[in-house]
C-alpha cells in the first residue's frame, strides 16, 4: 500500500524558515514527478512546487518562488520543501503529493495520483 508522510510542520514566526519532508513508502517513486500543494483554511488547494523524477525540473508557484525551494533524495524516497522568509499567507495545510512513474510533471492536482495526510504550517504575525 502506498503511503506518503509528511513531517516538520509547526509554527514559526513571519521570516522564519521550515523544512517539510515527505517519506513514500509501498511504491518505488524514482520514477514518480513529486509536488506540494496547500490549502488555506477557506481556500481551495493551491500548487506550491514540483519536482520532476530527475530532481532536473523544478516548478513554483509565483507566490513562494525565490523563498522555497523543493528537492528530492531518490534513495531515501523522500522529498523535501525548504521554506525560508515565511509569511503569514503561507499559513496552511501542506500536502506532498506523487505521480504514477514516468507521469509529466505537473502544476495540477489532478496529475497526482497519490497524497499525504498534510501537515500544518502556521506563520505569526
């Protein structure tokens, strides 16, 4: 069974920074497109980053790009979201997502096939 982990949430002031990490499990993901996704409370989930099988193509949305940066260790089956200069707009539920292998890299959720429980990011103010 496949099962995604998402870990290092928590709360942190505005200009402070978190590191998310995502565990897969049950399934062989180096061949997977890997994203992160958030929901605000009241909001619709949003496309935050994605990173292609390779680690070779990245993605952001505009409103983290410059301050997140996604990466990923394929022998680890892991993917990570290093979050610096936060802002209370990022406040929300992160959630890691992956592909089926050899899946384009994608922007939408709909291209995800397989997603973790979430893990919360509270920024004050």
């Amino acid at each position: 069974q496949v099962q995604l982990v998402e870990s290092g949430g928590g709360l942190v002031q505005a200009g402070g920074s978190l590191r998310l990490s995502c565990a897969a499990s049950g399934g062989t993901f180096s061949r997977s497109a890997m994203g992160w996704f958030r929901q605000a409370r009241g909001k619709e989930r949003e496309f935050v980053a994605a990173i292609s099988w390779s680690g070779g193509s990245v993605y952001y949305a505009d409103s983290v790009k410059g301050r997140f940066t996604i990466s990923r260790d394929n022998a680890k089956n892991t993917e990570y979201l290093q979050m610096n200069s936060l802002k209370p707009e990022d406040t929300a539920v992160y959630y890691c997502a992956a592909s089926t292998p050899w899946a384009i890299t994608s922007r939408e959720s709909k291209e995800y096939d397989y997603w973790g429980q979430g893990t919360q990011v509270t920024v004050s103010s």
